[in-house]
C-alpha cells in the first residue's frame, strides 16, 4: 500500500500532468495583414471567425471615403478581401467587431447610419447585414436618437435574435439596451438614466437560460448589470469604486455563469484591473492590478477551455506599446506573453481564440503606414524536453503504486 507521502506525491504530480498544456508559454506571434489606409485603417475591435479558416472584422476608418471597411482574411492563403466600402451612403465608421448568424450572415453595427438618400447621414448608428454567400450589404435598422445612437458590438441567442447597447439615446440620453428580432423589429429594452447608471459600452454576453450583463458608466467606477430574460428587471451586480477598479469595458462569461472582464483605469496603480464576478456568490474579485510593466489600459477579455483568461492592453509593456497577456486558471498569475513593437502598436478589442488555442486580434497602430495590423499569436507547440518531463511526471505516479503494491506481501 503507498505511503501518505507517496499519495502527496501522485496527486501533486497529476496536478501538473493536468496544468501543464494549459500554461505553456507563448508561441510566434504573425502578423496577418498590415492596414494601408486605402485598404483601411484604426480596427477599433477584435476579429470574429467562421469556422473555415477565414477572420472577419472591421476598421473604423480608411478606405476610399476614409470612413472604415468590412474584411475579411482567408487563413489557408493570407489572401485580404474587402467586403464592403462603408461609407455616409450606407453607414460609416463601425466601432464594434461582427457577429455570425446560425445560416452565415454577418453582422455589425457603425457609428453613422445610412443616409437613406437624404443629404447628410444618420449620426446615431445602424446594424447592417452581409448576406452569406451573394454579399450584398442592407441596413437592418438606423437607429434616430429616441431608441439609442453609437451602438455597439451584438450578441445572438439561439432564436436569432439580437442583443446590443447604445451609449447615448435613447429616453434619457444616457444611452439603451436593444433587441432585434429575427423578423428586424427593434425593442428597447432598458434606457440608462444617469448618473449613476449611465452610458453602456462593450455590448452585453447571454447565460444559457438568456439572461443579458454588461457593464455601465456612472458613479464612481461604473458597474456591472444584469436584465433578467423572463422578469426584463435591471439589477446592479458589482459597482466599482476606483479602489477595485473605475470604467469597465465589457464582461465574458463562462459555462458556470462567472462573469470576467476588465477596467480601463483604477486598481491598486490607477491603471486597470482584471476582475472575475462569482456567479454564486455574486462577489467581485481582483485578479490582477496592471501597472505598466505588465500593460495598462487593458481591453476585453476571453476564455479558453481550460479557463485561463487572455486580453490585451492598449499601453505598457516592454515597449510601451501593449501587451498580451494570460491569466491562469489553475495559479491565478498575470504572465505576459507579448510585450507589442512598433510593428503592431496598441492592441485594440478582445481576443478571438481558436479549437487549437491560437489568439487573433488587432492593433490600432503600427504596421508601414501605423494604419494597424491583424495578428494571430500561434498556440506554441511543446519542446522536447517538456514533453519528455510530462511522460516522466505522468508515468511516476504508476511506478510509485507499482513499488508500494510490490511491498504488500514482505
């Protein structure tokens, strides 16, 4: 029969057998396309993909008319496609990535609506879409101050109906929460009123039983909100108070319901926070204080299945120009895993990650023409030597049960 120790000893191992793959360090970070400002420039959010190998996304500005562009990048042969020119005809300046359909279709939001023939745009935003296959471009909904103006990115439950924010509008002006049927009808659902509550940004993320957060300006942080899908009732969920963090940018949740995100400012160095909400508790923890060395000015996050957490910031580093970062699950330590060059300067929106573990995402600047870049950081591929120490690890716990079975007839 093994010893105490020896079962310590197994267990402890396992552990590391089990956390190894999920706290690699980093692998080669590529650039995938450098902006040029005729093909676009500024991507002000993250890329989306489809499955197939291509990456989506959008620049805020650039391109014929200087007012941003739907791309998209095919994987297998780097080859850049312009989806569509955005312009004041049909809407201009998206500030939000794109969002998937069940059959295919993408969707996005933009800063100016479509002019609808009149002689100047509409300035508080629309959704569009891109039809699957044929590509031809429409507007879903412009949006006309009353029901919200300046949306931002979508999220899509399972019926196809859609779900965003504005941050100004809307009853109040304080900004909304919307839904778009699948049928195209728009339906607010909840209008800030500061100011203690005000001005939402990063969208909102749905639980498995359609319960809609986000997070809201106001007060002396801002907040986290729910509203609940059956009741339609706003709760405030987590404040912050500068202390624990100020100006929130958005939430991710994962298949428990916890809910991760970071803020632009406050913390232990006023320079950003990433927090986890607990989704039983409903307590708010700090898991990291940025402070420079590490990045500053953090952006969204994501999850990987093993759930360790990835953002970027727009500031900090080595460099000075960004980083990108994990948080593991398994240790709760902040490490960075690219500090950004001038090459691809200040990192913009969340990361994207992929069924093999490679991150996407873009910069704001950098590149030839400082018009920013998409990048993907490569999953990296264990050495020789870690992958000799993870057969040995895991095969001495068997060695050690086989010595302590040999001992039971002595």
């Amino acid at each position: 029969m093994p010893t105490r120790q020896t079962l310590f000893a197994i267990l402890f191992i396992l552990a590391v057998c089990c956390g190894t793959a999920a706290t690699c360090s980093a692998g080669k970070l590529i650039t995938l396309h450098n902006f040029n400002g005729a093909d676009g420039s500024g991507p002000a959010a993250g890329v989306t993909l489809d499955g197939q190998g291509n990456v989506y996304g959008t620049t805020a500005f650039g391109e014929a008319a200087g007012q941003g562009s739907v791309y998209k990048i095919d994987l297998a042969t780097g080859v850049f496609t312009n989806l569509v020119r955005l312009s004041t005809f049909i809407g201009a300046y998206p500030m939000a990535g794109v969002t998937f359909d069940s059959q295919g279709n993408l969707y996005g939001t933009t800063a100016l609506g479509a002019s609808d023939g009149l002689p100047q745009a509409n300035t508080y935003g629309s959704v569009f879409e891109i039809a699957h296959g044929s590509g031809p471009f429409s507007t879903v909904v412009n949006f006309t101050g009353v029901d919200g103006s300046g949306p931002s990115g979508l999220s899509i439950d399972s019926q196809g109906n859609f779900y965003g924010t504005t941050e100004l509008g809307g009853q109040y002006g304080s900004g909304t929460v919307f839904e778009i049927s699948h049928s195209g009808t728009l339906t607010t659902l909840f209008n800030f009123k500061g100011p203690n509550v005000s001005n939402p940004v990063g969208g909102v993320v749905l639980d498995g039983q359609g319960n809609l957060y986000g997070v809201a300006g106001g007060g002396l942080g801002g907040s986290v909100y729910e509203i609940n899908h059956l009741t339609g009732v706003y709760s405030t969920i987590a404040v912050f108070t500068g202390t624990n963090g100020s100006d929130p940018n958005g939430v991710a949740i994962d298949s428990h319901g916890n809910l991760f995100g970071t803020t632009a400012g406050g913390g232990l160095y006023g320079l950003g926070t990433a927090f986890e909400i607990n989704h039983l508790t409903g307590v708010l923890h700090t898991l990291a204080n940025f402070n420079g060395s590490n990045g500053s000015d953090p952006n969204g996050v994501t999850l990987d299945v093993h759930g360790n957490l990835y953002g970027t910031t727009y500031n900090g580093g080595s460099n000075k120009d960004g980083t990108l970062y994990e948080i593991s699950n398994l240790t709760g330590v902040l490490t960075t895993l690219v500090s950004f060059t001038a090459a691809n300067a200040s990192p913009n929106g969340g990361l994207t990650i992929d069924t093999q573990g490679n991150l996407y995402g873009t910069s704001f600047g950098g590149g030839t023409g400082n018009d920013g870049s998409v990048f993907e950081l490569a999953a990296p591929e264990p050495s020789t030597l870690v992958l000799l120490a993870i057969s040995l690890a895991c095969a001495l716990p068997f060695a050690l049960i086989r010595r302590g079975d040999s001992g039971r007839g002595k």
